[in-house]
C-alpha cells in the first residue's frame, strides 16, 4: 500500500525541508549484485524466490567483512523469462574510480568472486542505481520506481533498480558508480537530467547528498563550497585536510591555483522518524556553515 501524502517519511521530510547534504551513506568499495524477482525485507536474508537465505547471508557476510557495501539489483520493468546473474565491483576513492562487471551462471557463484573485480572486465559505462526496494520503505517503492522509470527510458543499459541504500526520508535516493554519487528526491527534478550532467562530468549541487568514499565533514563542506562558486565539476574541490576542533570542523579544500576553506558547526534536529516503518523518533546531525575563505 503507497503512503498517504502527508504520511510517509519523505513526504514528511520534504515538509520540514530536511537538509540533504552531508548525509551519503559510507562506501568506498560497492558490490552490486543481480537478484532478478522481489525482495523481502533485507533483499539477500529474506528473498527466497531470489535467493537460498543461507547462501545471501553468506555473501553479505564475505562483502561487510572485506569492507565492502553490498546491494542487490534488478533491471526496470517485466521480469525476464530466464534469470541472468550479473555483478559490478566498485571502487569509489578519488582518483582511483573503476567499475568491473561480469556475470556468472548460477548466484552461488557470488560467494566466490574475486572482490577487486578481476574476475570481470573493467567498463567505461557507469552504473546508475535508483533504490526501489518497497519492502524495506514505501516511498522508496512509489517514488523510486517512478525516477527509475525516467532514468531508464534514456539510460536503459546501465540503469538498475537496487536495494536499500540509505537515507530514505529523501526518497528516491540514486547511487552513481564508480564514484559513488549519492542523489536524493531525484523524482522531484529531471532524473535523466542528472545522469546526462554527470556523464558530462558535472553534478547537481541541490539534489546530491554527498559522496560516499568522504566523511560526512568533507560532503557538507563541498556543499557549502559549491553553493557559494558555483563549481559542478565533478572532480573539483578535492579535500586537503579535516580538522575538529571542539564543536567545529574546519575543511580544506582544493579549488585549482588556491584553497577553499570550510569552518563547519554542528546541531541536531528536532526528532523525526527516518522511515516509513519507524516507531520511535530519533534527532539527526546537520552541518551548519561558520565561516567559508577562500585562499591561502
């Protein structure tokens, strides 16, 4: 059943205005992996036509072990007649981005891919994820499948619906790899838009939560960087150090020939529920801007 509006925790979070920068979900290495069907709850725990739990437990295990973030994907539209098992590896760390890709003939063989991708070929394409994962939160079903359907219609090769990515009061969140380009509320502006900037190495400051191999410091300060020059290159504003200083962060970003320096404070929000399935309240982080200098 979709949420009434009004009643669902994007919905609610689009009312308060919820700030979205600073709040992309930590991933420096990703595993997507194709689990064609629906999805219980935990897509890889509890998706039996998909998965043997045991087996998905297993590969979730070997995934968060070696530091890695594990997703599962489907492509958009009509389940296919026959299953394919297709997987991506990810590494997000700037300056060293790279997307491998390979498939095998049977989801047992997830549990013993070589986890840097070399079992695979490396692609140039990225790979563009809308999470539409309705069993773990309503408004990623009804709004994230609607973005999906959009990206899809001009994207279609590389464009997949995956599992819970986090975040998903800003519903429809979006994932773009190997960077690790973390978008939300993507269903309220151009969606193919998005993905024709970022293909064109540019981003959209207003809808993008940060990226997920940088702390949450280094996203917020990006923003706020970004907001005051305009920059949107996607490679720009690399940070150059973080330092906390009691209540303060201060970020030192690098902006070509000079520095852009970022002085960051810290509030918490009034309680409010994450999630559609939430019971209890809880108050989240939000980054403020103290002082923004730019120069050495």
């Amino acid at each position: 059943m979709s949420p009434a509006p009004g009643q669902g925790c994007s919905y609610q979070s689009r009312t308060r205005n919820d700030p979205m920068y600073g709040t992309a979900s930590a991933g420096s290495r990703w595993l997507m992996l194709e689990l064609c069907g629906g999805w219980g709850h935990s897509a890889f725990l509890q998706s039996p036509a998909c998965i043997d739990p045991t087996l998905g437990r297993a590969i979730v295990h070997r995934a968060e072990k070696a530091g890695m973030r594990v997703a599962a994907i489907r492509k958009h539209g009509r389940r296919p007649a026959t299953r394919r098992w297709r997987w991506f590896v990810a590494h997000s760390d700037p300056g060293r981005e790279a997307l491998f890709a390979g498939e095998v003939g049977d989801p047992a063989e997830y549990l013993t891919l070589d986890l840097d991708g070399h079992d695979g070929e490396r692609t140039s394409d990225p790979m563009v994820a809308i999470c539409a994962h309705g069993k773990h939160d309503q408004c990623c079903a009804v709004r994230g499948r609607s973005a999906t359907a959009a990206i899809d219609a001009a994207y279609h090769d590389f464009t997949w619906e995956c599992s819970h990515l986090g975040g998903d009061r800003f519903a429809a969140t979006m994932l773009v790899l190997p960077e690790g380009l973390c978008y939300g509320r993507v269903d309220s502006t151009d969606a193919a838009g998005l993905v024709r900037s970022y293909l064109d190495g540019r981003l959209h400051n207003d809808v993008l939560r940060g990226r997920t191999s940088l702390p949450h410091a280094v996203q917020a300060a990006q923003y706020f960087a970004r907001e005051a020059s305009g920059e949107d290159r996607i490679d720009a504003l690399g940070p150059l150090s973080v330092d906390r200083d009691g209540a303060t962060t201060r970020v030192v970003l690098d902006a070509g020939p000079s520095t852009v320096t970022v002085t960051l404070g810290e509030r918490m929000s009034e309680p409010l529920l994450s999630q559609c399935s939430a019971k209890v309240e809880g108050s989240v982080r939000i980054y403020t801007l103290v002082d923004l200098t730019i120069g050495r």
